[in-house]
C-alpha cells in the first residue's frame, strides 16, 4: 500500500475530483482513498481453537468461583 501524502489543503464536501464527481468516490466503486478492497485470508484454526480454550478456562474459573463461595440467587 502507498503512504498518504499529507495535505495543507483540506477537502470539503464541495470539492469534486477530475471526473466532476463528489470526492468521495463511491460513483466509481472504490473507497474514499482509492484503494480495492483487501480479500480475507483463510481462517486461522490454531487461533480460533486458542480463543475457544480460553473461553473454557475462563468459565471453569467462573464455575469453580461459584462452587467455592456456595453462591445462590435465593436470599
């Protein structure tokens, strides 16, 4: 990806570019800078599978909390 070019000049919602249309670019199917949109890449198993065990221990914590304290929702 190319570095933004800074600016001393601030665009506003009048300004059009050379095709006279809003500088927003959406006539054109494209985002505000130009640019395509960037495809997914395939899943990362090992991370989802890292996420999902942490959410494990993390309710194991919370149940073995529960049990210990003898919490109940009767008062």
């Amino acid at each position: 990806m190319c570095p933004e070019v800074q600016t001393t000049r601030t665009m506003s919602s009048t300004d059009h570019d050379a095709h006279g249309t809003a500088a927003s670019g959406a006539a054109h199917g494209h985002d505000d800078h130009g640019h395509a949109a960037d495809a997914l890449g395939p899943i990362d198993w090992k991370m989802w599978g890292a996420g999902l065990l942490g959410v494990i221990a993390a309710l194991a914590v919370v149940v073995t909390a529960v049990l210990g304290t003898g919490f109940s929702f009767t008062a």
